[in-house]
C-alpha cells in the first residue's frame, strides 16, 4: 500500500508521460468496468454486502470501452504525441479524455467527433453571472450559504417564464445540478416497483439508473436487454419514435428529444399520441429536454408541456449543459406539475420535493446566478449563437455523410448525426475508422441493441476538427 502511494506521488510530480502511462495503466485501465477500474490496487475485503443490482449492470458506461479502444491504438502507435491531456485522472479517463481534442500522431492527428460534451468557451454575459456569484460571496451584504433546495425563487420565475412562456409555475420547477442527476434522483422516487420504458437505442442512463434501483432482473447476454425493462425499438422505420401500442404497457416511459444518439427530434403528432396513450393507460413520461434549444424548426415542441394534457402524465429534465456550455459548470431542473398524481392520489410533486430536499442541498448560489444571467435577454442571444455554431458543425457531418452515399439521421435540430452503417457492427466501424483516419465516433450499439448499425457523429467539437474529420472520412470512404 505504501509502495502504491509512493508511486502514486512519484508520477504526480513526475513530467514523464512514458511513466504516467503506466501508472496510468496500473490504476485505472486494466479492467473495463468503471467500478474496479478506479479501486486501489490491493485491498481487503469487509463484511459489506454489494449491492446485487450493481452486479447487474453491464461493463460500464460506453465510453470507458471507447478509451480502452482509443488507448490501444495509441500503444500500437507510439508516436503519437497527446496534447492538452493535463488531467490524467480517473475521471477523465473514463469520461474518454473529453478534455482532449487533438492527439498529434504521425500521419494524422487524432480527431474526436463523437463525444456529447460542449467545447466552445462560455460567452461573456454568462461569464459574467457566474462571476457576479462569485463576488457576492465576498462581501457580507452578498453573501449566502444553504440555499432553498429548490432553487432560488427568481431563477424559477424566469426558467417558467422565459423558457416554457409560462406554461408551468415557477413552483413546478425545481432547479438542480444537472439533468442526469435529477434522472438518478427520479428512481429513487419511482422505487424498485416500476417497470422502465426506453426508447432503443437511448441514453444509457435511463437504464442504468433502472437497474441500480432494482427495477430489473439481469441481462439477456443473446439480447443485450434487462428483463423487466420495456426497450421500444426506434428505427429508421418509425422515425426513431417508439409506437408505444405495439409494447408492453411500462410505468414510466423515458423520452428524449431531441434525442441521443439519433438526433431524430418527436413532432407534436407523435408527442399528442403519447400523451394520450400515458391517459388512457396510467402511465408517466419523463421527457428528457437536455437538447431542446437546438430545435429550429417551426411546431416542433421543444418541451412537452406544448402539449395539450401533458401536465397530467409527464415530468420534464432539462438541463444549461448543452444550452449554455455549463457541462462542467452543472445546472439543470426538473419541472413537476402540481396535479401529477400518483394511484393513491399522492402529489408527485411533493415525493420529488422530499428526495431535494434530502438527497440534495440546493443548486450552488454562484451557478445559479450564472442561470439567471443565462435568460437575460444578452444571455438567451449568446445561448442562440452558440448553438448556431453547433448546429452548423452538424450540417457539415450531415452533409459529408449523405454526399458519400449514406443514410443519415438527425443532425437539423440536434447535435448528433446518426450514420447508417447498413449491416456493419457499430464497434467494427468504430475501430475501422480510428486504425484508418484516426477519428474517434461513437458505436450506437453502446445505446442499445438498436443502435447497433449506427455511428453517432456529434457536433460538440472545433470548427476545425469538424472540418478536418469530414476531409478525412470523403477520403475513406469515396468510391
Ligand atoms: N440527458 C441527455 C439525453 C444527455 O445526452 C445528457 C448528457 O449528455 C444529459 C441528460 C446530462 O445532462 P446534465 O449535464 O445536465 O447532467
């Protein structure tokens, strides 16, 4: 154990790579399950029982695997010198070095175009709130400790006012530290009892979160499903929509749109017809709007409270991570209507008012105040420009994709571009593309069974990498 630590402070200060890397590889890369991945190297065991649903789950969140594949090429190729990489931590690592944008390898740098994560700073006016929070603190007048759990009350007048026009209460919305935290926190309230509803392929937390809870029983090795998961297949077929009829009735239904990964955006007939099959069956949506600024085009609701009826059966998750480049900044909220019962006639909205209120302490004051100076007017036109240059990066996937003679999805009024790689396994294509032009994508089957032909392209990235990606795959894959 010394010895570990020694080593471990040995390398800290220590400007050699090689040796990094291999500390590196000694801590966090041997297995692939995140878990194990960051344990000390020798420890004893105790008498704690684990968790079983931990047992469950599968080897970690897809992007451990994306690094470990990264990884290998990169010792296959020792010349190839990474940039930017300050952080080798665990973390970092098993969030697949998205710090990193550039790894200069002879013949060509790697690119990385798949990553979800925001890469262009935050703009000024943002800034600015996030630095007026900061200085407040320093003065007694400004200063604040605990906060209401909620959010502070101006934050959620202006998120019900300038984001929903009023559709919802400002006491229907409660601001948190991100929409993925607030999916966790919502398992927590469903319980163990509830049957999820995903969309296949879907944001992989939706079941993950289902299965710490208990919700499920194990995996399908041959399916690549839980049991007692309700997996609605999305396809090119359905508009990547799931018709719920067709399925098994589920509790909770998990909706996301603009969705990750296929970038496909649900219209307000697909959204009505969801609405009123939750109606008439008793069931929830929780509608994951993390990627709603995106949408551009007219009568595409960007939350579903456009929806006639909504208020009745669904949750909304929204999040100033992708709106705002606040990924690591985290803020996000949940909006519960006042008249979403539960069968027993149980307000939701005061079980989801009791777990943030125990499970959570408040959104921090200096992040808010960047959440309020992200509705301002100056704020609101910086969110539009940055998403514009996104959405313009998205356009170049697209267009390089579809000029090569594939099928593309998504990518109009989000920033993930859904490539079809007709008959190919996703991995395959992945480790294809990385030994050939050394691009990074993102396999769709690390979504779900359904995405198992998909690559996702995402738009989070420089303009230059974009651009360079897209030379590098009309060179791959011209005819
Ligand atoms: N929901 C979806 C669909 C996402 O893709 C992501 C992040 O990539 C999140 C939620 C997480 O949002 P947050 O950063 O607010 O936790």
């Amino acid at each position: 154990m010394i010895a570990h630590i020694a080593i471990i402070l040995v390398a800290l200060v220590s400007s050699s790579e090689s040796f990094q890397k291999l500390l590196l590889t000694r801590l966090v890369l041997r297995p692939s399950s995140a878990s194990v991945a960051c344990a000390p190297l020798s420890m004893s065991t105790t008498k704690v029982e684990r968790n079983q649903n931990f047992a469950k789950l599968q080897a970690g969140y897809l992007f451990p695997e994306i690094a470990r594949r990264r990884r290998a090429y990169l010792e296959q190729n020792p010349s190839a010198k990474i940039i930017s990489l300050g952080k080798y931590s665990c973390i970092d690592v098993m969030r697949c070095d998205t710090t990193i944008t550039t790894v200069h390898a002879m013949p060509s740098p790697l690119l990385f175009v798949g990553i979800g994560d925001t890469t262009m700073p935050i703009p000024p006016h943002i800034l600015s709130g996030l630095a007026h929070g900061v200085s407040k603190l320093g003065t007694k007048e400004g200063y604040s400790g605990y906060g209401a759990e909620q959010g502070v009350t101006e934050l959620r007048e202006k998120i019900a006012a300038k984001l929903y026009n009023n559709l919802v209460q400002p006491d229907e919305v409660f601001v948190s530290d991100g929409a993925k935290c607030d999916i966790s926190r919502l398992q927590l309230m469903f319980g163990s009892n509830v049957v999820s509803g995903v969309q296949d392929p879907s944001y992989p937390v939706y079941v993950d979160t289902s299965v710490m809870m208990g919700q499920t029983g194990s995996i399908d090795p041959a399916l690549k499903q839980f049991s007692n998961i309700v997996y609605l297949p999305c396809n090119p077929g359905n508009n990547f929509f799931p018709d719920v009829r067709q399925s098994p009735r589920a509790d909770v239904y998990y909706i996301c749109s603009p969705n990750n990964p296929t970038g496909a955006v649900a219209t307000r007939k697909q959204l009505e017809e969801l609405v009123q099959f939750c109606k008439e069956v008793g069931s929830f949506i929780v509608f994951d709007a993390a990627y709603a600024p995106f949408i551009r085009t007219p009568d595409v609701p960007k939350s579903i409270y456009e929806i006639e009826g909504a208020k009745d059966v669904a949750i909304e998750v929204n999040s100033f991570s992708k709106y705002a480049g606040f990924t690591g900044v985290r803020l996000g909220w949940t909006i519960v209507p006042s008249g979403l019962k539960f069968s027993d006639g149980t307000p939701v909205r005061n079980d989801w008012n009791r777990v943030m209120t125990t499970a959570f302490n408040g959104a921090s004051n200096i992040v808010q105040s960047g959440g309020l100076a992200c509705l301002d007017d100056e704020g609101l036109q910086e969110i539009e420009t940055l998403i514009d240059y996104y959405l313009q990066n998205a356009k170049l996937l697209k267009e390089t994709f579809e000029g090569l003679g594939f099928d593309v999805y998504g990518g109009v009024d989000a920033p993930y571009v859904f490539v079809h790689m007709k008959g190919r396994n996703s991995w395959d294509c992945f480790s294809e593309i990385l030994e050939t032009i050394q691009v990074v994508t993102i396999p769709g089957a690390g979504f779900g069974p359904g995405g198992t032909e998909f690559l996702r392209m995402s738009a989070f990235a420089p303009r230059e990498s974009c651009l360079e990606a897209c030379e590098r795959f009309k060179q791959m894959y011209k005819k």
